[in-house]
C-alpha cells in the first residue's frame, strides 16, 4: 500500500511536488487514540503537525476555577489550528484537547513541517488556507461570547442539530457554551415551559424551530 494514500482525504495535497512527497513518505506516521485520550495538555509543547483522517475531538479552555468552554473541534478532514500556531510561532499549547470519538491521525515531525513549509509551495499553501478558514471560525466564536446572550447562543446550538433531537447532557451543552451546567438546565428549562424544546433523559427535542430561529437572530447583550 502507498505510503500517501492518506493523501486523497486533503485534495489540496494530492498536487504535491515530488521532493515534498518523498519527505512525507519518510516522516509522517499515522496514529490512532481511542475516546477520552488527552491529545495534548495546556502548556505542553508543541512538536508535531496533524491531520484528522478519521474521528472527532474537541479543543478547550479551562478557568481558573475548572469551568471549561469548548474553542472548536477537529473532524477528518481538518487540522487543528492552535498545533498550526504553535508550530509557525514556536510556542506551547494555550489550551488542551481530548478525543470524543476514535482518532486516526497523520503526524508530521516539526522538522519536517518546518522544512516542507519552506520548500514546498503546495503544502504551504494547504497550511496557511486551512490556518486562515480556522481562524475566522474562532472569531465567530469570540463574537457569540463577546456579544450574544447566552440564550440566543443556546437556541443557535439547539438548532444546529441534524435532527429534531439532540443527544447530549446539560453538561455537554454548558462546555460548548462556556457555562455552568445549572445555567443551561434553568435556561432549557423556560424554553420547555414556552413549548419551544421538550426535555427528556439524555436527549433534547425541538418543538417550534422558528421561536428558536427568532431568539437566535435577535438576541444580543
């Protein structure tokens, strides 16, 4: 088997020169980590860059008093824009990360990203588009914490679900949404006593979408 057929899965690197290629074949290696693997910790170093094949994990802040908001997550297909960061500006990790469903990964040595970001157009150009499309979505999250109330941010992640239900805890929402869990569940619960959502155990449905839109498109502090 070629040792880049992981390639495929990032179009963008499929036109690679054949010098990039061959640093590649001989330095990335592929990794798998199972649910609840610590990727990286807060004030680690950085020394690899990565490139989701398979799975989901999630990147996160903690205060100083254990509250945790989630910054974004990493799916195949992505990389992760806090290793991209750490690795142009050579810096330690200002956030942490874990795996929630099994990873499987490509790690390219800090060497060899150092080096394919000088010779190699191509991967260069890879590296910095996805750093820039990261960048604005850390943004978007910066503007829905500066300047949405949490309501609204709620109703939005509500919304954002594939389907009528969502499946997670009143935890899991408060560390999307960088709150406390007793927050969400008060909140969740007015929205279940106007009839927009209606609670059960483990799962969230939604009654009336269009409330939820309006909340969501209005709210701001």
């Amino acid at each position: 088997m070629d040792a880049l057929d992981w390639l495929n899965q990032f179009p963008q690197l499929t036109q690679l020169e054949p010098e990039a290629r061959v640093m590649l074949a001989k330095s990335a290696r592929i990794v798998e980590a199972p649910v609840g693997t610590i990727g990286y910790s807060e004030g680690m170093p950085c020394n690899a860059y990565v490139l989701r094949l398979a799975g989901r994990s999630r990147v996160y802040k903690l205060s100083s008093g254990g509250r945790e908001i989630v910054l974004y997550r990493v799916a195949a297909g992505e990389t992760c824009v806090l290793t991209t960061t750490c690795l142009l500006g050579r810096s330690d990790y200002p956030a942490s990360t874990v795996v929630e469903e099994p990873i499987r990964d490509v790690i390219v040595p800090a060497p060899a990203f150092n080096q394919l970001m000088i010779d190699s157009a191509v991967f260069r150009r890879f590296v910095m588009e996805n750093y820039g499309a990261l960048i604005s979505d850390l943004i978007v999250l910066l503007d829905e914490v500066a300047f949405h109330s949490l309501d609204a941010r709620l109703a939005k992640l509500l919304l954002e679900t594939s389907g009528p239900q969502l499946t997670r805890t009143h935890q899991q929402i408060a560390d999307d949404l960088g709150t406390a869990r007793e927050v969400v569940s008060r909140q969740l619960k007015r929205f279940e006593q106007k009839g927009w959502v209606s609670l059960g155990r483990g799962h969230i449905e939604v009654k009336q979408a269009d409330a939820l839109e309006k909340l969501a498109g209005s709210s701001a502090h």
